[in-house]
C-alpha cells in the first residue's frame, strides 16, 4: 500500500452520504443560476411580461430546491 493509501484510509471517516449530498448541491444551485439569469434577461426584453416570468421564476427555483432538499434528507435516510 503506498504512503497517500495508507493516509488516506487513517483520515478519512465519515459517510459516503455527505459527499453525495455535496455533489447533488452542485445541480440545484446551476439550475438557480440559469433560471434567475435567463429570466432578468427575459424581463429586460419585454418589461410587459415581468409578473409572467416572474410566476415561473419562483416556479422554477422552488422545484430546483426541492431537489437540493431531497439531496439533503437522502444520506440520512440511506446512511449506516
């Protein structure tokens, strides 16, 4: 076994489940970006329909959460 094996089997403890709840963060929070990022593109193109893109916004960004909340139950329920 070499000597970065041998480190890291002495330092890291832990669950799985933390590492994947971080990795499952990452795809809510790009999906936040792009919602916000398209629609105040959107609502600078056509002001008329900002209550319209704002109502899908919001639509948006509580179904990407939703999954960032469900990554973050998932360890907990599947952990050791």
């Amino acid at each position: 076994m070499s000597a970065l094996q041998s480190l890291a089997a002495e330092t890291v403890h832990g669950s799985v489940g933390s590492i994947g709840y971080g990795l499952a963060a990452i795809g809510p929070g790009v999906g936040v970006g792009i919602i916000f990022g398209n629609g105040t593109q959107a609502m600078a193109r056509q002001p008329e329909a900002a209550g319209l893109i704002r109502a899908n916004q919001i639509l948006g960004f509580v179904l990407c959460e939703a999954l960032a909340l469900i990554g973050l139950v998932m360890p907990f329920v599947y952990g050791p």
